[in-house]
C-alpha cells in the first residue's frame, strides 16, 4: 500500500466519515424536532404547524445530501481503486 492510498484511508477513517455522520445526525434531529413541532402544532394554530413542516423539510434535505456526498465520496474512491474502511 502506497503512501496516497495509507493517506486516504486514514482522512477518510479519522475525518471525513465522522463528519458526514454527525451532519446526518444533525439533519435527523431537525427532521424529527419537526414532527413535534408539526404534531404540537395540530391542536393549536401558533403557526408551530408551518415551521414543524419547513424544519421537516430542510432535515430531509440535509440528510439527502449527505447520503449524496457519501455516495459520491464511495464513487471517487472506486474509481481511483482506493478501497475505504466502513
């Protein structure tokens, strides 16, 4: 294994994955603080239904994207044969 394969394996290991991870994470708690707040908003009209919803959507959105970087990370790395860890 050469130095550029060792090197890339160890940024995608020690910082790349943790980072998509913890952003995924992110987008999933927004995603779920705008079910209570979709749910909170039902039983009265605060305007909580309207902001549950925007906060549903950006956490979709967020976590879209970073199954994209993920699998496009997965792409790059096939392509120039370095194999990474899961």
């Amino acid at each position: 294994m050469d130095a550029t394969t060792e090197l890339a394996n160890k940024l995608s290991t020690v910082i790349i994955n943790p980072i998509l991870a913890l952003i995924f994470a992110a987008g999933l708690l927004v995603f779920i603080w705008g079910v209570v707040e979709f749910m909170w908003g039902l039983s009265n009209e605060t305007g909580k239904k309207e902001e549950g919803k925007q906060h549903m959507l950006w956490g979709l959105i967020g976590m879209v994207i970073m199954v994209a970087a993920y699998s496009i990370l997965t792409i790059v790395a096939n392509t120039l044969n370095v194999s990474l860890p899961n």
